[in-house]
C-alpha cells in the first residue's frame, strides 16, 4: 500500500509538471502570439478611425494568465482521474474471472478455507492488493478463525464500506482542483476590474479601448474558469459513479461466488 502510494503520488507530481511544460509552450508558441497580433490589428484600425467589428477569438478569450493556471490544473486533474480510472477498470476486469473455484452444490467448511485462500495468494501482487482479492481473502480467513457466517458477511460489507471512504478520500485532491479553478477565474474579474477602474480617466476622455481590453480580462477569466470547472465535475462524477458500481459488485461477487457456499459446524 506504501509502494503504490508513493508511486501515485509521483505519478501526480509528473503529470503537474508536464503540464505545466505543455500547456505554457503552447500558449507561448502559439496562443499569446495569435491574440496579440489580432489585438494589434483591432487597435490599428481604431487608431485610423476606421469601423470594424471585434472579433472575440478563442486566443483571445484564453490568452491571460488566469485561463493558463485553469488550463494546467484541468490537465492535472484529468491526469488523477485517468489514473484511478485506468485502476478501477483494471479492478472491474477481476470480476469476469473465477477468483474461487468453488463447484455449485460444494459445501466450503472452516477447514476448507486455507485451501482456496491459495488460489487468491497466487495471484500477481499488484491483483492481490485489488479490492476484490483483499475482500475475498479476508472473508475466507475470519471463516477459517470464527465458522461464523454472519462474521464473514460483516467483514465483506466492513471492507467495501472502509475501500468506499478510501476511494471518496483519494478524491480530495481533485475536489480541490475543482474548487480552485473559479478561485482563479474570480482573482482574474478582479484584476481585470481593477485594471478598467485605474483607466477611468481615459474613458472619460473618450478613450475606451483601455477599459474595454480590461473589462474583456475580467469576463475572459470568469467564463473559461467556470466552462472547465464544469467538466472537472462530469468527470469527477463519472469516475465516482464508476466506483461505487465497483464496491457494489465486488459485494455482490463475494455473495454468490463465497457466502452462499459456506457451511458453519
């Protein structure tokens, strides 16, 4: 447990990092670049007094430095999902094989249990860290120590409750992520107001474009942030509807593939 806990959070620090790397060269090399030039284009037409229609383009509306942090922290979280979705599917791929071999109509004793414990022993570690193996071991174990079928059915349903908290608790990080976001959009409105606010003096002049520019800052900030926030959350969503479907069947396989077979002195 150790092992894959330090390699997760590895896995997070890399994937933060290479995020950061890619989504910074893109707007360096091709976004900030893009806007810019049609931000120029816009003012020089203004400055020759004549008309044009602005044309609000997604460089522009994602140039600023805001929508960049929003960006790197989408990745980051798309990349923590993909991770424990990749081993939920890994999980959910146990569930289609015979873990136990035990023929219908075949009673399992207490002394039985040691036997088929050996079949989940064999397994490769990493499968035997999964929930089901872990599950299904440790129900064979107590019925070894207790005969008491009612003493395996509680430890089945306490192991999926207590993988239930740990899976929901792993989340933590991305419910934050998904929390920080608006955090960045709004730290944009404000500077953006901010910025319009100390170019009042221009607009009362007659100058506006200053204002505007700002303004757009502000409203840019807010809209990216709140468009990927909400598909961090469909996202979130799925991966946690997909794991409690996992702790559901797993419950249910230890049920009809175990439970059912014991037999108490």
């Amino acid at each position: 447990m150790k092992q894959k806990m330090s390699s997760e959070f590895i896995y997070q620090l890399f994937a933060l990092l290479i995020a950061v790397i890619v989504v910074h060269a893109v707007y360096v090399g091709a976004i900030r670049p893009s806007a810019n030039a049609q931000l120029e284009r816009e003012a020089q037409l203004q400055a020759s007094g004549q008309e044009f229609v602005s044309d609000r383009s997604l460089a522009v509306v994602i140039r600023d430095f805001e929508q960049e942090a929003c960006f790197i922290l989408l990745i980051w979280a798309l990349a923590i999902m993909g991770y424990k979705g990749r081993r939920t599917m890994h999980e959910r791929d146990l569930l289609e094989r015979r873990l136990l071999d035990i023929p219908e109509g075949t009673s399992v004793l207490p002394e039985d249990a040691r036997e088929y414990s050996r079949a989940l022993e064999a397994l490769p570690e990493a499968e035997q860290d999964y929930l089901l193996p872990r599950t299904l071991l440790t129900a064979l174990q107590r019925f070894a120590t207790t005969g008491s079928i009612q003493a395996v059915s509680d430890t089945v349903k306490e192991n999926c409750e207590v993988e239930s908290d740990r899976l929901d608790s792993e989340m933590s990080m991305v419910r934050y992520i998904a929390w920080a976001i608006p955090s960045i959009g709004f730290i944009g409105t404000v500077r953006g107001i901010g910025d319009a606010l100390g170019q009042a003096y221009k607009a009362v002049e007659g100058d506006i474009s200053g204002v505007t520019a700002s303004l757009g800052v502000a409203f840019n900030s807010t809209f990216v942030a709140l468009v990927l926030s909400i598909i961090i959350m469909f996202c979130l969503h799925q991966l946690q509807l997909s794991q409690e479907r996992l702790v559901l069947d797993c419950q249910r396989y230890a049920d009809k593939r175990l439970l059912r077979f014991l037999v108490a002195h």
